[in-house]
C-alpha cells in the first residue's frame, strides 16, 4: 500500500475516534476543543482527495470561527456543577 493510502485510512480512523469522543465527553469545553480536532481532520481528508479549495473554507470555517464561537458562547454561559457525595 502507498503512503497517502495508508495516511488517508489513519486520519479516517482519527475522525471516528474525534467523533465518538465529542460525543461522549461530558465537559463541553472539552467537547468543543475535540470536535476542533475533529474539523481539522476533515480539512486533511479533503487535501488527500485533492480538494484544496474545501480544505481551505473546513479549515477557517470549522476549525476556526466555528470553535470560537462555540467558545464565547460557553464563555457567556455559567457551569452548573452537581454535588458528590
């Protein structure tokens, strides 16, 4: 197998991983900063594909203004901790 083969099935790996974990995680700002990964990982399989002018708008549009403003909208909001006992 070829390198961009076997480098497309790992960040394909990665994007199910960042997925699942977004998902599960119970922190949000945790979840904001995976799904982040997340983004990126799809800009890199959109280079793969050799699709340069997607890759560009999922890297400034997911990856960056999208996590910011996730962001600033869980900076806006308070935490709701519950206690343990």
């Amino acid at each position: 197998m070829d390198l961009i083969l076997v480098s497309h099935i790992t960040i394909l790996m990665f994007l199910v991983i960042t997925a699942l974990v977004a998902i599960f995680l119970e922190d949000l700002l945790a979840s904001v900063i995976v799904y982040s990964a997340y983004s990126f990982c799809m800009c890199l399989t959109y280079l793969i594909l050799r699709s340069a002018d997607i890759a560009m708008t999922e890297a400034a549009i997911g990856a960056g203004l999208t996590t910011i403003l996730f962001v600033a909208a869980l900076a806006k909001t308070s935490r709701r901790e519950e206690d343990k006992e």
